[in-house]
C-alpha cells in the first residue's frame, strides 16, 4: 500500500497512518521468527486470557432499532416521582440563571490550551456551598 500512496500529495502523512502493507508486515513477522500474525498472537498471548470472537447479529435498519427502542421505552412503568424526597418546582430568576448558571466565564477556557470546565465548575461550587454555610451557620455545606 506503501508504493500506492507514494504518489499523492502529502504521502508521507498518508503513509505514516494508514498502517503497514502487506510486505512490511511479513518482514516483521520474519523478524520476530513467525509465520503469521495468527502464530504471533498465539506466542504472545496466552490461551486461557483470549476471548472468543463475539457473534453479533445482522446489521439492523434505522427504523428497525427506532421501532424496537419504541417497544421497550413502551415497557416502561410511569410512576410517582420522589425525586429529593422535598423537591419542589421553583422559579430561577433569568438573572440568576444568565450570571451564574449560563455566565461563559464559567465553564469557557480562559486560554486555548486549556478547553475544560472543571475549573468554572470548582468555582460555582465553591461559591455556593459558601453561601450555604454562611446562611445555615454550619461548618461543611455539601
């Protein structure tokens, strides 16, 4: 496949990642004393840890998996929600909602090599479980 890709553009991008062909396969497997890439996995891993192949069914169609998934989601039991044993519906506030759920500076990088938002995240939770403390006069909030 090597010789294949030598004439494109970029070929040696292409040929870096697409693997190694059919002749440069067969040089390592001689460099390495085996006849195949079977041989090889049977002198590298043991018998007792492999896995059989898994049989999966036939391929199914989209509309095949959504009507199947209906099916099953129809299964479902509706029942009563206790959802925080307490919880109550409440009215956010937009301001509130806008500031500090949806605020950017919140959960955006402040730098292009750092894309996380665990750091914004660390800050509104630190903020709130201070809030929590200072309004319930206890030590921990969580």
């Amino acid at each position: 496949m090597s010789a294949l890709l030598s004439g494109l553009a970029g070929d040696d991008f292409v040929a870096r990642h697409i693997g190694p062909d059919g002749h440069e396969i067969a040089r390592m497997l001689r460099a390495v004393g085996v006849g195949s890439v079977d041989a090889l996995i049977d002198a590298a891993v043991p018998a007792d840890i492999r896995a059989p192949l898994p049989v999966l069914p036939e391929a199914a169609d989209e509309a095949s998996v959504l009507a199947e998934l209906a099916e099953l989601a129809g299964r479902n039991r509706q029942v009563r929600s206790l959802i925080g044993q307490g919880y109550h519906g409440t009215i956010l506030p937009s301001v509130i909602k806008r500031n500090v759920l949806e605020n950017p500076g919140w959960y955006t990088a402040y730098t292009p090599y750092q894309p996380e938002i665990a750091q914004g995240r660390l800050e509104v939770l630190f903020a709130f479980q201070t809030m929590i403390s200072d309004l319930t006069g206890l030590p921990v909030a969580g």
